[in-house]
C-alpha cells in the first residue's frame, strides 16, 4: 500500500502547506509546470518525487525530468503527461499511447481545472489534481492525496488551499 501526494502547476511558487498535507505521502508525483528546480528540490527532499515537465519549464527541469513518465506503483500502471487531457477528450501527442495500451491510472496537469474522472472505455482513472501554485486564472489551488493498494484505488481526497 501506498500514499501518493499528486501535485501540479506550481509554477515556482513554493507553500509550506505542501508539506504538511504531504506528510502522511509515501511519495509525491508532480504533473508538470514545476517552474523552478528549488520546488522541485524541497519536494524531493521531504519524500521521493516522480515528476514530468510542463510546457512553463525550461530546460534545467526539462534535463531532469521526462515529459512522459510510465511506471508501475503497486499493481497499478501509471502514466503522467504535463498536457494529456481527459477522458473523451485526450491531447493528441497523448491519445495514441493511451488507446494502444491503457494504463490503469492516467496523471496530467496543464488546465488547472481539478478532474478526477474514470474513463468506462479504457478502464482507467484518470486525474488532474489542477494548480498548486498562484499564476493562471483558477480561483482554488488544490492538490490530491490517493492511496494505492494493490490494483486498487482509496482514500482519493482532494485538499483545497488558499489562494492568496
């Protein structure tokens, strides 16, 4: 069993709440749009990080991190993109990846619009736990914490901060 802390579009901004809503996180997973390796840095080092970059990173986060990341959490095959879409409605640099072989947990950031929402064709679940940070037009930062167990998915809680 794992707890998971999913995280996106920070945009360089850093808030201390990330690590006390993180706390109880066996590791955090980051959907791009970091904004500056000093986020990325405070976040892997409170608990192991899988992150992606967003179209907003440059290129010191682009050398570390991977614009597509697939991997296996448990029983769970996981794949997080920056810019990925939804169910009904995939990104194109995504789509053919995602209908060729599905993957049981779908992670993208990009919109800032929080979606958790499963995919009945794919059978998969797919989340967007929308913007952590202050930049963009959203009116709530947000951030998720999900447990994996197994092949299965609990305890999805979707945190609310506020935006200052």
């Amino acid at each position: 069993m794992k707890k998971i802390g999913i995280i996106s579009d920070t945009h360089a901004y850093w808030d201390e709440k990330y690590l006390h809503y993180f706390e109880p996180c066996d590791e955090i997973w980051h959907a791009g749009d970091i904004g500056s390796l000093e986020v990325a840095q405070k976040l892997a080092e409170f608990r192991p990080l899988k992150a992606v970059y967003g179209n907003i990173d440059g290129g010191d986060i682009r050398r570390i991190f991977p614009e597509t990341l697939r991997w296996k959490c448990e029983d769970v095959e996981v794949l997080m993109k920056h810019i990925g879409g939804y169910p009904g409605n995939y990104d194109a640099s995504i789509r053919a990846i995602i209908f060729k072989n599905p993957p049981q947990l779908f992670i993208s950031g990009h919109s800032h619009i929080l979606k958790v929402k499963y995919d009945k064709t794919l059978g998969l679940l797919h989340i967007n736990p929308g913007a952590a940070g202050l930049y963009g037009w959203h009116k709530e930062r947000t951030l998720i914490r999900l447990t994996v167990e197994g092949n299965k998915f609990k305890d999805c809680e979707v945190i609310t901060l506020e935006r200052h």
